[in-house]
C-alpha cells in the first residue's frame, strides 16, 4: 500500500485559498484526486480488508494520502478486529510461499 499518513495537511496548506486540491507531495506532477482506497493489514495473524477509506490520489504515481482522523480510525479498526461495527463479510485469499517458488534467490 503506498499510502502516507503524515503529510496530508502539509499538502491540504499549500493549497489554501485556491480551491483545488493540492499537487501530489511525492511526484509533484498531478493534483490529487478525491477516492476510496482499500488495504490490506496484519493484525498479529490475521489479515483484515479495509474498503471505502477515503484519500486523495495521485494519478500520476499512484501515491495515497489519508488524514489523521482516517488513520485513527483504521487504527482503531486494527485494534479491535472483528469486534467492530463494520464487519461486511470474510474473505479467502490464497497463500504463496516464496521459497518453494523460488528456492535459489533466499
């Protein structure tokens, strides 16, 4: 996931005043766009889905930006699991083990 958490309001107070969004804080090439993100984390051993984050994001590279009171939440959704409101459904996801594919490269 390539999302940055910390420099949203840096971004958001460049812009004052213009009524546009700010430039990509990575690349510098595009105006972020306003999304809905997913991710993907590891809480211990099990891995949760995280749908509907809203971001702004960078056409251009890619990059995802959150602000802090997005990032509480997830942090607070990590932190509870599957004990808070939200739950939508259970996903099965295959599990690769690189060294098998890959023995000579470890």
């Amino acid at each position: 996931m390539k999302t940055n958490i910390a420099n949203i309001d840096e971004l958001r107070h460049r812009q004052e005043g213009t009524g546009q969004l700010p430039l990509c804080g990575r690349c510098v090439q595009s105006q972020l766009e306003r999304q809905h993100v997913k991710t993907a984390v590891w809480r211990e051993a099990k891995l949760m889905v995280v749908e509907n984050i809203p971001a702004l994001v960078c056409p251009a590279c890619g990059e995802e930006f959150i602000g802090p009171e997005t990032a509480a939440g997830l942090q607070q959704m990590c932190q509870n699991g599957e004990s808070i409101v939200g739950l939508v459904s259970r996903l099965i996801v295959p599990v690769f083990d690189f060294a098998v594919l890959n023995p000579e490269r470890l």
